[in-house]
C-alpha cells in the first residue's frame, strides 16, 4: 500500500471514529426544548416562584458553551435576562459535576420588590469549602430598579474563590461621569475585603469583614473614610437628586446581620460622622422661611459648614435616614436640628438663629418630598425674640436651645407631638 493511501486510509477512521462519537453525543444529549423545560423547573424549584425560559441551547464552537434567553419570573414586575451564557469546565462535565469557568450577563431588570418573593434558600453562602461552582461572573446592562421605581444600570464583574467569596470584585456606573464604581479585593483567604469607592469626584475607602457563626448566621462590619465627596454629583450618579450640594468627608461605620445574602443587605446599616465646608442647601431658603412664617421658602441657603451624624437602616419596607446633631452655619443664620426620613417622607425640626437678633426660631419640615410644608409657629418667633431679650449677649447657642424647648415638634417616634 502506497504512502499517501495509508495517510488518507488513517485520516478516514479517524473522521469515522470522530463522527461516532459525536452522534454519540449528540443522542445523549436533551434537546434544547427539553434543556429550557429542565431550567424552568430547576429555577422554580431553587426560586420559590414560577419562571419562563424562552430559548435554551448548547453551543460547541468556537468553545463548549450554553446560551440561555428571554428569562422571566411571573411576577407582577417580573425578572428578566435577556442573555446569559455559561461555559462549563469540560473535564469536570465529563466527571459529572457541575463547574463553570465563565458566566456572562447580557441584559437584565432586576425590581427590587420583586427579590423579595424568592425563596431565601438561593442567597446562602454555603457548599463545600473545597469546590468553586463558578470561577467568573461578567454582567453588562444589568438595570436595577429600587421600591419607588428609580432604574440605576450597573456594569461589573466578579472572581469567586470556594465557598462563593469573591476574590476580586468591581462594580461600576457605566457612562457616569466623574466615575463612579466600588472595588473589593480579598486579603489571602480571610473573609475580609478591602473596599474603594470612587463617586461624586471623591473617595470612600475602608475595609468590611464576614463572620460566620457556627450556625451558618453571616455579621458583616466595615469602617470606610470618605474624602471630598461632592454630594448632589455622588446622589446625581444613582439618578436621585440632593437637597445639599458641596463636599463632604466623614467616617462610616457599617454592620449587617442574616443567614442569607439577601437578609444581610435587608438588615444594613450604616452610622456616619460627616463634615462639610462651603455648601448649599437647594430649593430651599432657610431665611426666608422664618420670615415668611414658613408661607415661602423657595431659593437657595448659602451655608459655610455643615456638621452632624447620619444613620441609615435597611429594612423589609426600604431605606430610613436618620440625621441627628446637625449643625450648620452661613453669614445670615446658624440652625441645628434633626430630621428623620422613610417612605420619601421627611420630618424634621431645626432651631435657626437669624444674624439680626431672633434666636431659636423652631422651624417644622414634613410631608412627602413632593408637596413639603414648612411650617414656624407665630407665637414661637416672639418666644424667640424674649429669648433673646432676657439674655442679652449670651450668644445664639443658647437662645437656640430656648427656642427649641417652644416647639418640641420632632421625636424619634413621628407619632408623638
């Protein structure tokens, strides 16, 4: 037999023993109607509630892959992927297990009411110490949006060691400018992460540790130190709007308790010291307000600082804001005061000292942040001028102080009078 035909003789086994092979495969394998039958029920069974998966197949060039479409929860405001394709670990396919070098997200809407039907099971931070279901995890377009309807698209991507910890994560604001993203990065194999926010032409850098209990329950602590964070740029960025703008540092404390993931962003809660300089307060005049009795108050505040504390808790019902010793000061007024907000409703009482001698004026912000009302009791601004009359010289502070006890208009309890 001549040279070539044995060459030709070769070549033509191995492309039959190749196609064997695939056929092989190919019969073994589900149809992709059966494969998004299998995905429907798998989701349903981990989610606790019904989904639809629109088209589900495999893919073998240029690598193995699967490409997952058109994914939705039935839900009154449904959660939905437009693409996500996976790219299972080959060796470990054929052992039987399920690893997945890469997942890639194209496209999602994520409601943030509708996180709260699923079934608390699939926010775990469990499984074998030694496995890695998923080494990589890219997402693009993701688009979330918050309980009163605020859509916020991210950008990011994570690396996962054993156990779901991320090795290297970064999550940004795509096409925000001055940029805004949050880096985490694990030190060695301790469940604690360096963080570094860049937002609002600032920083917010620190460092936040998980703890587990015996029981499986997650403590999640951190303490991050904001630098030069313009305010109404950082609020603008996640397509909210401020009452405050200018620059403002601080210390942040932040601590979460829960058994899943899900309950630790439920439970967070952060407590910051913060400290700004020459700032204003928006759409709002202070001045004016006191003047006018509370009737107008619309234009701006000039304020040469501002100080106080600010604590907000994650709850099942959202985000409340507590401000408590806030201090600011321009060249026409002091205030002090506190303020408490949830629901988009604020409540909050300031004791404003005027430069041309009416001292501790109780001044009353509630309502929704849409329909606001101002409000200064007449009788308190003549309590405020005795105030100032009976202790002539002894400087706003205390006048203020008098002013406030006339009011009594705000309480950690917004039930109380």
């Amino acid at each position: 037999m001549r040279r070539n035909q044995k060459w030709m003789l070769g070549a033509g086994l191995l492309m039959a023993l190749l196609g064997v092979a695939w056929l092989a495969l190919v019969m073994l394998l589900p149809t992709n109607e059966e494969l998004a039958a299998r995905a429907s029920t798998e989701l349903q069974s981990r989610l606790g509630v019904q989904v639809v998966v629109g088209e589900l197949h495999w893919r073998f060039f240029p690598v193995l892959s699967v490409v997952v479409r058109d994914v939705a929860t039935v839900q009154p405001q449904p959660i939905t992927l437009k693409k996500l394709t996976v790219y299972p670990n080959l060796p470990a396919l054929m052992d039987g297990r399920v690893r997945l070098e890469r997942a890639e997200l194209d496209g999602a809407v994520v409601p943030q009411l509708s996180l709260r039907a699923l079934d608390q099971s699939a926010g775990k931070l469990n499984g074998n110490p030694d496995s890695t279901p998923l080494d990589r995890f890219v997402f693009r377009d993701l688009t979330w949006i918050s309980r009163h309807g605020v859509a916020v698209v991210y950008d990011g991507e994570i690396d996962f060691d054993p156990q779901w910890r991320p090795r290297q994560a970064q999550l940004r604001r795509p096409g925000v400018q001055p940029a805004t993203d949050l880096t985490l990065t694990r030190q060695g194999q301790e469940d604690r992460w360096t963080t570094a926010v860049r937002v609002g032409g600032g920083t917010a850098d620190g460092e936040i540790e998980l703890k587990t209990s015996e029981s499986g329950r997650l403590h999640l602590q951190g303490k991050l130190k904001s630098q030069r964070i313009e305010v109404a740029t950082a609020l603008a960025a996640f397509n909210r709007r401020s009452v405050l703008s200018g620059e403002i540092s601080g210390d942040t404390a932040l601590v979460a308790d829960g058994d899943t993931v899900g309950a630790l962003g439920q439970s967070l809660q952060t407590k910051t010291i913060f400290t700004m300089g020459r700032s204003s307060l928006l759409r709002f005049d202070m001045d004016k307000a006191v003047r006018s009795l509370g009737k107008d108050h619309v234009g701006r505040t000039a304020l040469d600082s501002v100080t106080g504390q600010m604590v907000t808790q994650n709850t099942p019902q959202g985000m409340v804001v507590t401000c408590t010793g806030v201090k600011a000061t321009s060249g026409a007024l002091t205030a002090s005061g506190q303020a408490r907000i949830a629901n988009q409703r604020i409540e909050a009482e300031f004791a404003v000292d005027l430069v041309d001698g009416v001292v501790g004026v109780p001044l009353k912000v509630s309502g929704p942040f849409e329909d606001v009302k101002v409000s200064v009791p007449a009788g308190a601004v003549a309590g405020a001028v005795i105030g100032t009359a009976v202790l002539p010289g002894i400087g706003t502070a205390i006048g203020a102080r008098l002013g406030a006890t006339l009011g009594k208009i705000f309480s950690p309890d917004p039930d109380r009078k």
